[in-house]
C-alpha cells in the first residue's frame, strides 16, 4: 500500500498505475468443470485435517489435485472446510495453498451446528480486506484462532479480492458486488436458534461489508433484535469516517441494541500506511486512522498539548482502541495480528472483557491508547500474536 500511495502520487488515478481486472486465459467454465467443485451430499470431510468453516464467493479452480479459490468471482456461493496455508507444487512453482473440501450448503449448516453445540453457542466470524488471497486470510483466520483460543468454530468469509497491490479499486467494486451475498449469509447466521454469539471480525475493507449487512439483519432478521451478534470487531476499517458516525446510531448501535450487550470496539492506528493512501483515493478520512480532516481541530488539539488524533464521535457501545505507539510492519495496517500490545488486546475483546489495565485513557472517554510494553522484548511480537513464519500476509 505504501507504493500504491507512491504511484498515486506520480500518476492520476484514471492512469495505467491501478491494474484493471481480466477474465484471464482459462474459460471460468473449465476451472469447475470437475465434478470435486460441486460438493456431494453427505461427502465426510475430516474436521481434524480441516477445523476451520468457510463460505465464499470465489471462483476455485478445481484442475489439480489441490483446489484453490481464485480471484474471480464465482458463479455462486460455496461452503466448505479448511487449515492454514501449506506449501505445494504447483507446474513446477512452489505456492502457498490452504488445504479445503467443499460442502453442500445443508451438510455445512449441520456440521456448524454440530460444532456450535458441542462448544457455548459462541461463533467468530472473519471477514477480510484487501489485497488479499485465499491461503494469506485462511493463514490470518487460522492465527486468530490460535491467539484468541476461541472456543467455538471460525468461520472465514472471503470474497474475491485480487490480491495484488495495484488492484484496489477492483478489490473495492467486488466487494461492493458481494454486499448482497455477505448480507445473506449473516442474516442465516444470526437466524439459527443455536448460535448465540456471533464474534465478527472484520480487517481493512471488510468493515464495508460488515456494518450494512449487520443493519440489513437488524431490519429484516426474524429474530426479534438480532442479539446474538453482539460483539463487533473492526480493525483498520477502510470505511469513509462521517458515513460511519452519521448512520451507526440508526441501526447498529442504536440503543435498544446496546440494551442487548451489542458493542463495537475499532483499532485505529495514526501510523497506518494503508488507510494513508486510502484517504487520499477516496478525500476523506477513514474511521481505522485518526488523521484530522478539520486544521480548525487541529489547531485546537495542539494548543492544548494533546496528540493531533482526531477520532470518531462517541456512541454508546462504542470503544476506540488507538495502536498508534505500538505499530507494527511497513504499513502499520494489521496492528490486531502484529503487535504484542494489541494483540493481548485483541484477545480480550474476543473473550468479552470491556477493559484492560494496559489501556490509557484519553481526553475522550471512548478512546484508549496502547503503549509499548517494556517487558516485550524486541522480537517478542510473534510469540504473543502466535504467527507462523511461513507465510506473509499481504497488507
């Protein structure tokens, strides 16, 4: 994202720099022409091997012995199991590619019944961003797993992001196209009778998928108030500031949904590249950076001797979490997964716990700094996040 922020510097944003979509050399057709990429009803998927669900709207390709999802969109939605990322052969090129078995939608439904019931009732659910493949969220879902010891079934939705870094606005347009499918499927969700927390996680991009159909469940759900998703996590959210606090209280946070325990914790970061260069595509600041849009407030913040971080307007339910002085990586755009700090925070927040004595407050009472914890050593951030080295998720 730092480079695209390079090239959008150099070249307008109607140039030759952003990568355009195309349908590629293979008709789509012939990737799903084996019969494997059509789940057979009561096929025995082996929930050790591939402990993690998935519902997606990606294109697989089903040619080899290893089915991958591609970065097309598919021709409807899929279900199935997973594991993290492993290392195969593929014409003669080593690749990363997570391990899956498709289902029939009514087989996966029951497996994730099965799963929920012999757990509390508790789901999470992971929706990514973008520049982002199968085998780098399935690595990032699998890692959130491990970190948070949840105790319940993961679930990964992955719609087609390109996973290329010049491919935002393509990233952008999918997801958006998707909006419809992802509404559904979390409207299914919330609808079961034995799921009765939904966590859901939403990264980058994502949070433009997850807060309208979240309000598209709270109005249309047969549930009387949608209770069951109650704990909202978005982290570096890509989603326009001012939308965010003008429509929030309608619906998401809207205070009889408050009164049913739904909260809203974002991690936002002042150092986040990636959020940068989505500002300066889009003219506004977005909700996951703390950048003051308004001089006026923040002439106002210096005179007073505050750090000029301008946030997003209290709402009850809302906590803001700014990992700012604990930023990690290049673009500072997955702290939840990279930084120690905040991934010990992170954890908290998936267990239901509302504070943490690691957390400085503010002038604001809805906002939280995190600081550097001397007794992290240098290179200690692996360890508490509980990343795996053998692959690098695209940020």
């Amino acid at each position: 994202m730092t480079r695209l922020l390079a090239a959008l510097a150099i070249v307008p944003l109607s140039g030759c720099s952003i990568a355009a979509v195309d349908y590629g050399k293979i008709r789509h057709a012939d990737y799903v022409a084996d019969p494997r990429c059509e789940a057979q009803p009561g096929a025995v998927v082996d929930g050790e091997a591939l402990p993690y669900f998935f519902a997606t709207s990606r294109l697989p390709d089903c040619r080899t012995s290893d089915i991958e999802l591609l970065r097309h969109r598919g021709d409807h939605m899929r279900y199935g199991r997973f594991n993290a990322p492993r290392e195969v052969v593929v014409d003669k090129k080593k690749k990363q590619i997570a391990p899956i078995a498709f289902q029939t939608s009514a087989d996966w439904w029951r497996a994730l019944q099965a799963e929920t019931d012999r757990k509390q009732g508790r789901v999470l659910l992971y929706v990514h961003g973008y520049r982002e493949n199968f085998s780098t969220t399935s690595k990032d879902a699998a890692q959130i797993a491990r970190m948070t010891g949840f105790d319940g079934p993961i679930i990964e939705y992955s719609w087609p992001s390109q996973g290329k870094l010049l491919s935002y606005v393509v990233d952008e347009t999918n997801m958006y196209h998707d909006v419809r499918n992802f509404r559904d499927f979390l409207k299914s969700l919330a609808e079961q009778t034995w799921v009765k927390e939904i966590v859901v996680v939403s990264h980058s991009l994502g949070a433009r998928l997850v807060i309208p159909a979240i309000s598209y469940v709270d109005r249309t759900s047969s549930s009387a108030d949608s209770s069951n998703i109650s704990n909202v996590i978005l982290a570096s959210p890509d989603i326009d500031r001012e939308t965010f606090e003008r429509d929030i209280e309608e619906e998401v946070l809207a205070p009889r949904r408050v009164a049913n325990n739904r909260r809203i914790t974002v991690y936002v970061s002042h150092a986040d590249k990636a959020l940068a260069a989505s500002r300066s595509i889009h003219g506004y600041p977005r909700l996951g950076s703390p950048y003051c849009f308004n001089p006026f407030e923040a002439a106002d913040l210096k005179a007073k001797g505050l750090p000029i971080r301008c946030y997003t307007a209290a709402v009850s339910g809302l906590t803001v979490i700014d990992t700012t002085d604990v930023s990690r990586s290049a673009t500072g755009h997955s702290n939840f997964l990279r930084s120690a700090v905040a991934c010990r925070d992170f954890v908290d927040v998936v267990a239901n716990k509302r504070t943490r004595p690691e957390r400085v407050a503010t002038h604001l009472a809805h906002v939280f700094r995190l600081l550097p914890d001397p007794a992290v050593p240098k290179d200690g951030d692996d360890a508490i996040c509980q990343r795996t080295p053998e692959i690098e998720t695209a940020e």
